[in-house]
C-alpha cells in the first residue's frame, strides 16, 4: 500500500494511527499542502478531490477521505478493531469521530484558515482566535459526550478505537494554536492514554520523513 499525506495533515494523521495500530506496512508518499503539491496534475489525477490523504491499496485503487479509508483497512484488516462488535456500540465511536471529523476540522482546516487572511483580509490573530474559539467549543461538545459514557481508558473502552484515531491528530494541531484544553478532564485523559501507546506515537508528524521540524 501506499499513503499519500501531509506530515501536518489532521486527516493524514488519523489514518496514519490506523495503519500503525493494525500493524501494517505502507509507503509513505509526501504530498505538501503549503507548497501546492496537492493541485499539481499528477496528483489530481489520483484524487480528484485535490485532498489528503489517499491511499493506494495493494491492487492499485485509489480510495480518499480518512474515514473512509480508516474504515476499510478496519474491514479488510479487522485486527485489531477499531469498531465495537455491538451496533450501539460502533454508532457511539462514529458519533465522537465524526463529532471531531465533520464539526471541528472543518472549521479549521488548511484551506479555510488561507480564506479567512487571502480573501477576507482577516489579521493574523484573529484567525488564531478563529481557530481557538472553534476547537474550543467542539471539544467541550466532545467531552459532554464523553461524560455520559461509562468511564475508559480511551475514547470508549480499554482500546483505540475510530474516535481517538481522530481526535489524537485534532489535539496535536490544536498545541500549535495554543488551544486551552483545562476543564476537558475525559477528552486529555483518552488523548494521554493514546500517547502512551507505541502506535501513536509512530504516527505522529514528527516520526514523518517529510516533517520540517
């Protein structure tokens, strides 16, 4: 297989964490963001989404998003799980995983940070109080529902699961913004577990042979 990414990448990042956790060899093909990589022709020809990160399986297709992606090495690679075997189960870990995948990052994602200054002339700082306000108020949303699941180890249960694959990478971007994390006792407490697991810390950007420190 191999993995196109960006080192920074959030999204990148998740499936990066899922590939390691199942043990899986990969290459690792940088695609970088901030020089435009993504929109050159050869890679538009892999994804015509422009986005990362795409992975390529052994078969040679080309398959995009890191949910989807995450989700497929789950089904073709299904130890260890990254989903409950229960139903109700694996609702609640896509319900916190997309909580952090289609309401937080969103927001607060590359392209979307360049508008904020390119186009709509906002200043430096105020995008940064974009962001902070953003992850902010997600994850407050995140912890509330954490609350009302049984105490865990991680996100839920005694494993990693879907959510912490997702929401290690959104801690990490939010350290660079100087997002205050105090009084999110649940969510720091899944992100410490996570990060003393080998598979994390294998995944992450500064373990990527295209991070530029």
């Amino acid at each position: 297989m191999k993995l196109y990414n960006y080192f920074r990448s959030s999204a990148s990042f998740r499936v990066r964490i899922a590939l390691a956790l199942k043990g899986l060899d990969y290459d690792y093909v940088p695609v970088h963001l901030v020089k435009g990589e993504h929109k050159q022709s050869a890679y538009a020809a892999l994804s015509p989404s422009l986005l990362v990160p795409t992975l390529e399986t052994d078969a040679g297709e080309h398959l995009g998003q890191s949910m989807a992606i995450i989700e497929y090495l789950d089904e073709t690679h299904p130890e260890p799980p990254l989903l409950p075997a229960d139903a109700l189960a694996r609702a609640r870990v896509r319900a916190l995983a997309q909580l952090i995948a289609c309401e937080i990052h969103p927001l607060n994602n590359l392209r979307v940070l360049k508008y904020l200054v390119r186009e709509l002339k906002v200043e430096e700082e105020v995008k940064n109080n974009w962001y902070r306000h953003w992850v902010r108020d997600g994850l407050e949303a995140f912890e509330r529902e954490l609350i009302r699941l049984p105490a865990s180890t991680y996100c839920y249960g005694a494993t990693p699961t879907l959510a912490d694959c997702c929401l290690v990478p959104q801690i990490f971007n939010g350290q660079r913004f100087n997002v205050n994390f105090d009084g999110l006792p649940r969510t720091m407490g899944a992100f410490d577990a996570c990060m003393a697991h080998p598979a994390f810390l294998q995944a992450q950007p500064s373990s990527c042979p295209d991070n530029e420190g």
